[in-house]
C-alpha cells in the first residue's frame, strides 16, 4: 500500500474503474453471445438481439473499452451471421 495520498486514492480509484470495466465488457460479452446463440438456433428475434449487441459493442468503444476499429469489424461480423 503507498504511503503518499494522492497514490492512495490513484489505488481506490484505479480499483473501482477496474471493477466498472470488467462488468462492461462482460456484458458486452453476455450480449453478443445471445446473439449467436440465437442465430446458431434458429430464432425469431435475431434482430432485436442484433440491435442490442450492436449497441453493446457501440456502448464500449465510445467508453475506450475497446478500439473503434474492432468495434466496427465486431459488428460487421455480427451482420454477416444474421444473413
């Protein structure tokens, strides 16, 4: 544990952003995986799910947690299951 201030609350800080991320790309996660899952089985409501992952993935990038590039080559491929 530092023993300067500013370093102590950089520590907290740098803890609660973690938590906050890992959450965010989990359900990033959670939201693509239902997605192909649906698509792999057939489903009717593809397309509601596409929207919400594409949102998901929209969502991330413009928080910085992912590149925008990868975003967009993300929801591409999204795109291209659905088809």
């Amino acid at each position: 544990m530092p023993n300067i201030a500013s370093a102590i609350k950089r520590v907290k800080t740098n803890g609660k952003s973690n938590l906050r991320n890992n959450a965010q790309k989990s359900a990033l996660r959670n939201s693509v995986k239902r997605f192909e899952t649906a698509v792999a089985n057939g489903e009717e409501n593809t397309v509601e799910l596409l929207k919400e992952a594409q949102k998901a993935i929209d969502s991330a990038a413009s928080k910085g947690l992912i590149h925008k590039n990868k975003a967009n080559r993300d929801k591409a491929r999204l795109a291209s299951k659905l088809k």
